[in-house]
C-alpha cells in the first residue's frame, strides 16, 4: 500500500452495513461511508477505485473492466459484501494484481431458506392466496378453490450442488422430495449418500424429468444462459422453476413467453437478468411469486458477511492472504 506503513488504509464501502459492521470498520480503518446508501454511478465507483486502499463493494457495483482500468496504484484490495463475484471482472483485477475476497459460508442456510420457501409459495398458491384474502374478495371455502400441487413425493432437480445446492437438498429431503441433480463435478458419496441424491451429468437429461428445478450454481461466463430457450424447452410442461441464484443463468425472455404461453407450470424468482428490472409480463402472471433480491436477507446473515469482510481486510492489512481469496477458475 502506497499508505505509509503505520497510517491506516482507506477503506471505501459503497452501500450501508449494518451499525455494528459499520462501526468497527471506523475505528479500525480510515473508512468512508454512503451516509444516504445511494447505488454508486459509474462515475463515483470510478472515483472510489482512484481514491481507495480498499473497496468494499456489493452486488450493485458493477466493475467491469473500464472501471477497474481507471483503478489507482493504491487500490490492492476489493473485499466484496457478498458470495457471488459476478460484478467484479476477474480477468481486470488480476492484470491490475489486486485481490479479490468476497464472504462465502455464511448466507448458505438463509439462501436455502429462501428456496424452500419459494418452493413451497408456488406450487401451493400462497402468493395468490395471501393477495385474495387481503382484497376482500374471498367466498368462502369450497372443495375445489385454491388448489395447488402436492410437492410431497415430486423430483427436484438442483443445478449447482455447492453449499446452497446442498443446503437446499438436506431441506428437500424433509419435505418428502426426490434429490437430483446436476453440477460440474459429482459430489463426495458421502454426502450424496447422505442426501440420497441422483446425479445426472446430463443437465438435459434431467431437466426432461424433473417436476421443480432449482438453480444454485454461480453467474460466470459459463453458466450465461444455461437454461437456453432449447434447454427450457427440454423441461416438462407441469414443472416449477427456481432462481435465487442469478438471473442471468436463465434465458429470462424465453422463460417468461414460456410461463405465459403455459409451457411451464411456474417460477419463483428472487433474482432477474436486468435486476433491478423485472420484466412486466411476469408482473401480471398469478403462477409466478417475485422477490426483490432477498434471499440472504437476514439481519443475522448480514453480520456474518460483515464479520467476513473485516477479517479479510485486517488479514490483508497484516500481510497475509485473506481467507476468502476468490480464485478464479
Ligand atoms: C447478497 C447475493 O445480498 O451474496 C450474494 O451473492 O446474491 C446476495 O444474497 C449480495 O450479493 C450482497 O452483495
């Protein structure tokens, strides 16, 4: 660090952390905060990275390459707030040597809480049931109202069976589903003895025998558009669709002519391909729930990717390799 050796680094964090995070960070770095949690312009980030030691970004930071080129000789560092890295060009960052970390670990439970919730919202109605009983239009109960699918005894076919795939099976399996699934490289026999879970290395195979699919591996260049419009077209009619993982990995525009055509029974969506946009046909579509991007969302989850992101600064203000150094592939 250019910094002299005893002066503490600045550190820039680019939206608001919790208080306790927030406060730490003050009194061990020479930190500068978003006071209003504006999302940063491109020009702002570009600022940052000139100005900085360390840049603590998130998910709505985009630094590609044309910002990271504009990136001063102090910057050595970019702890990022989040598990997936898909904002930060890799490729940049190593040419320039700075290191990336990012917080891993901690927001695996949560995440696969989100899933199971999404996959319990859909298939049940419980979106479409929650708006009617609010707009008082309700009839009363009849034998056929409201009926929705059993999930109790389906197949569940997982796309990425890293730690949120994996969380998200040991859940499943308590529900009653059949695990399969889908991932670069088959998992340990332990753990898919553990899961009683079925490998396909064939991703179109599995997705031709699914009944809900469920996406958890990370946005890179090779997942762009995994589940292509062919790939969508492979899955069967009544099947439910899952993504709390990057809109991207799915052909966003196909799956949503698909869900309007009735080719697909349904989707729960935490994240969208031009977040935060979402497309306005899903907007009006009652087999679709829409969340805004919370699948991590807890005060709890926050704290430990905060704790993370501390530790990865002070060990690299020490001299030694941060814990969670992302290595690219
Ligand atoms: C985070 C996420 O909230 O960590 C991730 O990869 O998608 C989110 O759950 C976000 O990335 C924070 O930057």
């Amino acid at each position: 660090m250019s910094a002299s050796r005893h002066a503490k680094p600045r550190v820039i964090v680019t939206r608001r952390l919790p208080g306790e995070i927030e406060a730490r960070m003050m009194e061990l770095f020479d930190t500068r905060l978003n006071e209003n949690d504006h999302p940063f312009s491109k020009a702002e980030l570009i600022a940052a990275v000139q100005e900085a030691d360390i840049l603590v970004p998130t998910v709505t930071d985009r630094l590609g390459s044309d910002v990271i080129a504009q990136a001063g000789e102090r910057l050595k560092l970019i702890a990022s707030f989040g598990t997936g890295i898909d904002h930060v060009d890799l490729d940049a960052t190593r040419a320039r040597n700075i290191i990336v970390t990012n917080t891993p670990g901690v927001l695996t439970e949560d995440t696969a809480d989100m899933t199971m919730a999404l996959i319990l919202a859909v298939p049940r109605r419980l979106a479409e049931g929650e708006r009617l009983a609010r707009s008082g239009q309700w009839k009363g109960w009849s034998p056929t109202f409201m009926l929705g699918h059993r999930i109790y005894g389906k197949r569940l076919g997982i796309i990425g069976m890293g730690r949120i795939g994996q969380a998200v099976a040991r859940r499943a399996r308590g529900f009653g589903l059949a695990v399969h699934y889908h991932n670069r490289e088959r998992v340990h026999p332990d753990i898919e003895g553990e899961l009683e879970a079925t490998y396909w290395p064939s991703l179109d195979q599995m997705l031709a025998r699914m009944d809900l699919i469920t996406i958890h591996c990370p946005s890179t260049p090779a997942t762009y558009h995994l589940l292509s419009a062919r790939r969508l077209k492979l899955i069967p009619k009544h099947a439910y669709i899952f993504n709390v993982a990057r809109g991207g990995v799915i052909d966003e525009a196909e799956l949503v002519r698909m869900l309007v055509a009735g080719d697909l029974a349904g989707a729960g969506l935490d994240v969208y391909e031009h977040e935060p946009a979402i497309n306005q046909k899903l907007l009006k579509l009652d087999n679709v729930v829409l969340l805004p991007h919370m699948g991590s969302a807890t005060l709890e989850g926050r704290l430990d990717m905060g704790e993370k992101v501390l530790i990865n600064i002070q060990t690299f203000v020490d001299g030694h390799a941060p814990p969670d150094r992302v290595i690219q592939d």
